[in-house]
C-alpha cells in the first residue's frame, strides 16, 4: 500500500504528525496501535508496509469495522501478522512490536497502565497522542492527564527515555527505548 497524499493534507486531530509518523514506521515495521478510532492513523500505519500490525479499541461500532477490514486486507495480501481485538487497552495481548501507538482515552493511569504492560513487547519507539490537550487534565476532567502518568512510568524505568515532545496538533510524545528487556 502506498501513502495516500490526501491523508498528508486532511484535517484531523494528528495529520500534522504525519510525516513523523511516517518517518519513524517506515521500512516494514511491526506496529501495534491501541485506540483505532477514525483509522487515519491506521491508514498511515499501512502505508509504511508493516511487517506486521496488531491493534486493539474498546469500541467496534461500523467505522472500527471497516478500518480492522483494511488493515486485515492488506496483511494478508502482503504477508504480514494481523491481530485486533476489541478489548480494554490495558489487558490486550499485544505481539512483539517495533512501534506502538496509543490513542486511547486521555487519562494518566489509563496511560502508565498502558506503558507499564506493552513497553517490554516494544523494540524502538512508543508514540503516544493527545498529550497537548490532555497532557495536564484528564480527558475526563477529574484528575492528572497524560503527562503525569508518562512521567511516572519514566521514572520507574532505566530502558525508555522522552526524545520527543510535541504541543501542536494535540500534542505527540516520542518514547525511545535505550536499553533492550
């Protein structure tokens, strides 16, 4: 699958993250997403021809359907793993992964749950979204944000380190793993 330009240039929540999304997934990863929603992300994740994609959302109501079908298509056209499950994000059983992306919901114990369960299955990168708009007050609005609980699982751990930190688009940030499991 190749990108699809419109993606780089529609309007969304993360579209300006695009182009780092991409470069970081680039070259036959293997991605897991929790939170598909939309599924923009999910395209872009497929036009980085992944070697393999695992992905979870608590929801599966027609738009999830049709993006897990997307992404379904494409592994078993091109070979590559394919698991999704419609679960809570902290108990998924994810496959051993290059990348992981969490668009889940905004909340720092939903987030170091999250981190704490997944990074050990995770080789290079964990991207993270919403932590501009989110970042300091729980999407919720009733307590700590994303921020909070990512600085809390960064404080517990020697193998994973913030490389990068973006407020625009609602905010994107870069976990890079340092030292292997």
């Amino acid at each position: 699958m190749n990108l699809n330009m419109d993606l780089l240039f529609s309007i969304s929540d993360m579209n300006e993250h695009f182009p780092l999304v991409y470069t970081l997934l680039n070259g036959g990863k293997r991605v897991a997403e929790l939170g598909v929603g939309k599924g923009i992300l999910t395209d872009i994740i497929l036009s980085t021809n992944p070697t393999s994609y695992c992905g979870c959302d608590h929801r599966y109501d027609d738009t999830i359907k049709s993006t897990v079908q997307r992404a379904k298509s494409y592994c078993e056209s091109n070979n590559a793993k394919f698991w999704f499950e419609q679960c809570d994000s902290r108990v998924f059983d994810i496959l051993d992964s290059d990348i992981l992306i969490i668009d889940t919901f905004g909340h720092n114990r939903l987030v170091y749950s999250e981190l704490y369960n997944h990074s050990p299955y995770i080789s290079e990168y964990i991207l993270i979204h919403d932590t501009e708009v989110y970042g300091e007050i729980s999407e919720s609005r009733d307590d700590r944000g994303l921020n909070y609980g990512i600085e809390c699982f960064l404080a517990g751990t020697d193998k994973w380190e913030l490389v990068y930190k973006y407020k625009h688009n609602n905010g994107l940030t870069v976990l890079k793993r340092v030292k292997p499991e």
